[in-house]
C-alpha cells in the first residue's frame, strides 16, 4: 500500500539565512509605501486607522506562526506568476505616478504572492483574515471618495437641519450648506460618516473575529449595525458643531472643539457598538445555540 509523503517541513532558517536578498528586496518596497502612507492618507481623517490596522494585522499573524511549518503545501508557479505579473506592473505604476491607492494594493498582492510561493495555499486560507483585514490599510480614492460622500452629506444635512427645525431653531438648508441665524456651514466629507465608517468597519471587524468570530451569523449582524451608527453618531456631531455655532459663534466651534467633536464621534460611536454586543447578547447566545 503506498503511503503519501509527508509534507517537507518549512525551512525559517532558510528564509532568513540564505534568503536574505528576498528579505532586502521586500523591505526595499513596503518601507517606501509605509512612508508614503505615514505622509499622506495615515495623516488625513480618512487613514488614520491605518496604522492600528498594521500593528493589529501583524500581531494576528504572529500568533499563527507556530502552525505554519507543519501546513506548507506544494504551490502552483502559475499562480505566484500570475499574481507577480498583476502587481509588480501595478506598483510600478502607482510609485511612478503618486496613486497610492493603486500602489498600496499592488504591494498587499505582491506579498500575499510570495507568501503563498513559499508556504502554500493551506497556510494563505489560515491567514485568510489578516490578508483581508490588511486591505483597509489601502486608502479610499478621491474620486471614489467623492461619490460616496455627496449622498451622505446629503442625508446628514437634511437630518440635522429637520430636527433642529423641530426644536425651534432658525435653520435652513440648500445642499450641503447649512444656515442657522447669521451663520454658514458647509458639511464637509470629514462630517459626513465616511471617515468613521472606515475607521469603525476595521475596528468593529478586529472585535468582532477577536470575540464573536465563531459565530458568523451575529458577526454579520453587528457588522452590518456599524454603517448606521457611524451615520448616527455624525448626525449627532454636525448637530452639536450647529449648536455651538449658534450659541458661541463661528470662532469657537471651528476652532479646537471642532476636531475635539470628531474624535468623541468617533470614540462615542466605538462605545455604542460594545454596548450593542452587550445588549444583544440573548440573541448571541440564541444563534449560538442553533448553530
């Protein structure tokens, strides 16, 4: 009777030893790009989970180490060449030609390649979530940035400008401009949710593996909640800037308290998401019983 082979155990030794070029060459192109990040979208509301994301992603992956020299697997050469002719052009490109976004993706593909040339398709299925939480380390385009944000700024404008209605407040709105007494504000794309669905996306999808991940049905169901509290909470952060606007003046709510209010949004609404895990927690332990 013929026995299979056991698979031949992953070398660490060669990886870091004689392999050491591979190592220079791969520093040689991630430490560029993390640069560029550092100084563009990692410095901007909209990448500023960018480098929790990084930390995070890596630590996931260090706790799985141990287990990847007894899952190495043959690998297909032409799927590493593929994946190595997608992203090196792309990279190239996105280096030359400052689009960050392109660049960012092309280097995420260009690594899960050779990770994959050397450890095989087991180890990539196990590391399956760090490669996908990894993916919100690439920035949101401008352009696409731009069509997104309109109907949010939209939506939150007219939320914000009904209720204070309500409340008896002077408020009118045309667009995105918001008029209360003699004053003018512009939602921008800051206000408008985005950022935080974003940056609450990646955090809420850490919690939910690090906590909830087996069971899948709530995870879905909590992750799906995050959109429309991060719309909420900036709902709530437009209507306290309008509030202060009117009742301190322009100077007052542009000035610090206006950045102050994004991060208490932000922090406000991170809370609320843990406060939702708790309270539905009967249901939690409902889908975990019928799985």
């Amino acid at each position: 009777m013929a026995t299979l082979a056991s698979p031949k155990p992953f070398d660490w030794s060669d990886l870091l030893g004689r392999q050491w070029f591979l190592l220079l060459g791969i520093a040689s192109v991630v430490l560029p790009t993390l640069y560029s990040l550092s100084q563009q979208s990692w410095s901007q509301d909209t990448g500023v989970h960018g480098p929790i994301v990084l930390a995070t992603g890596l630590w996931l992956i260090s706790r799985r180490l141990p287990e990847v020299p007894a899952l190495v697997r043959p690998v297909r050469p032409l799927l590493v060449a593929l994946g190595l002719l997608l992203a090196v052009p792309a990279y190239i490109f996105g280096r030359a030609y400052d689009f960050i976004s392109i660049e960012t993706a092309a280097l995420l593909l260009a690594l899960v390649t050779i990770a994959y040339a050397y450890v095989g398709p087991v180890v990539i299925r196990m590391m399956w979530f760090p490669i996908l939480y990894f993916c919100f380390m690439i920035p949101v385009p401008g352009w696409l940035l731009d069509v997104v944000t309109q109907p949010l700024k939209l939506f939150v404008s007219e939320v914000v400008t009904h209720g204070l209605t309500l409340a008896g407040y002077p408020i009118a709105r045309l667009g995105v401009t918001i008029y209360v007494a003699s004053y003018q504000l512009l939602v921008e794309d800051a206000c408008a949710g985005l950022n935080s669905l974003v940056s609450l996306s990646a955090i809420g999808l850490f919690y939910v593996y690090m906590l909830r991940g087996s069971n899948w049905r709530y995870s879905i169901l909590l992750l799906a909640l995050v959109v429309p509290i991060a719309i909420a909470a900036n709902c709530v952060r437009v209507a306290a800037l309008v509030l202060l606007t009117y009742h301190a003046g322009d100077a007052v709510a542009q000035g610090y308290l206006h950045n102050f209010a994004g991060m208490v949004t932000f922090t406000s609404a991170l809370l609320f998401i843990f406060l939702i895990d708790k309270l539905l927690s009967p249901l939690r332990d409902s889908l975990a019983r019928k799985a």
